[in-house]
C-alpha cells in the first residue's frame, strides 16, 4: 500500500510518515501542493492525507481533480483540517474527498481511516497468498516456507509479497522500487538487489527466487 502524505507542517507530515512507514506501509510526503501533483503524477497511490490549507496549489484543487479522474481504483483522499464546523466537513466531502479528519487528531484513528479507505480502492487484494511451500499472511506480516516462520523485515516481506502477487510472473527491479520502497530512495541504488539476496538467503533452499537477466525476479 502506498500513501502520500500532503501537509505544509513539517514535523507534522514527518510524524504521521513516521507513524504510517511503522505500520508498514510506503509512504511519500508533499510539504505543498506543486509538489504534491508531480508526484500524484509519477506514481500510483493508494491514499492521499491531504491538508486542505496548502502553500501552493490549494489542497481543494488537488482533490478536485483526483476525484474527477477517478475511474473507481484511483487514490482515495483523506482531507485534514484544523477547521472541524460542520460546513466544513460538508464543503471538504462536497469536493469528492472520501473521508475527513480534523486537527488534532489521534494517530490510531488516522491509521484506522488509511486502512479503511485503502480497502476501498479498485478490487480488494486477497490477505493470503500461497505459491508451493511459501505463504504469507498480509494482515499480520507474517510469512512462512515449509510451515517454519520466517524472520523478514518490512522490507524484505513487502518484496515477498509482491512476487507472490505476481504468482510466477516476473517483477522488474523498477516496479520492486515503485512498490516497496518510497520516494526517498536513490533510483539508481542496488537497494533491490541486496533486499532480494538477503531475502533469499532466509528463504533457505531449494532456491524460491530466480533472476531473470535483464527483466527482474521471479518466484519458481
């Protein structure tokens, strides 16, 4: 799941990455609204927090827009504000964002709404793959080969999942850093490379993942 955190308080947005990237999830952050739409058009997201009070381009303007071009799996949009009246909340809904949330808020019901609203985007994913003797359990990042638990990082389970998604299908380098890793890697870092051969090394034998030259990685 991938999310973009759109908010001008820089320690805010910070905190909220933070909290969002412990849960799991990859997570991007736009300190203004330019910003945010050059990444709105580079990548493909799940969930905007967007801040309607934006330096920039107005955080109402971004959600026009991503509410226009919706064709029912596009990003759904969580609109902050530290205004909380009831015209308020009505006027940001009116807009097409999908939920609404007033500052303060608490982090646990932030999450909650995140995840809820993800569910909501396009056909909901299965929470268990399995392919041979490899199974994960998404919702709990747990993961197992042959029945034995598997000791993975997020990092390392986000790319698991993600060739088991494929189901035998190859994963280029390229979508691995479009999928598990958020906009603060380098793209030119062998970052996918080193992540696929610890995981391989925790996987044990016979060997799960073959590399396919010039075009990625697949599960066997």
């Amino acid at each position: 799941m991938r999310i973009l955190v759109v908010e001008d308080e820089e320690l805010l947005a910070a905190a909220i990455a933070r909290g969002l990237r412990r849960e799991g999830l990859v997570v991007d952050v736009a300190l203004d609204g330019d910003v945010a739409t050059e990444q709105l058009a580079a990548h493909a997201y799940d969930v905007i927090v967007l801040d309607r009070d934006l330096p920039g381009r107005s955080g109402d303007d971004i959600c026009r827009e991503v509410s226009a071009s919706r064709s029912g799996s596009e990003a759904r949009v969580l609109m902050l504000t530290a205004a909380t009246g009831v015209d308020d909340r009505v006027g940001g809904l009116a807009l097409g964002a999908d939920d609404y949330l007033g500052k303060p808020f608490a982090f646990r019901e932030l999450v909650a709404r995140v995840q809820a609203l993800a569910r909501r985007t396009g056909t909901r994913a299965p929470m268990r793959l399995e392919r041979g003797d490899l199974a994960v359990d998404v919702a709990a990042r747990r993961a197992w080969r042959a029945g034995r638990p598997l000791d993975l990082s997020r990092t390392e389970f986000r790319v698991l999942e993600a060739l088991l998604r494929a189901d035998g299908a190859v994963v280029s380098a390229e979508e691995l850093l479009e999928r598990v890793w958020d906009e603060r890697v380098d793209p030119f870092t062998n970052a996918v490379r080193v992540c696929v051969m610890r995981l391989r090394r925790k996987l044990g034998e016979p060997a799960a993942i073959v590399t396919v030259a010039g075009s990625g990685y697949r599960l066997e």
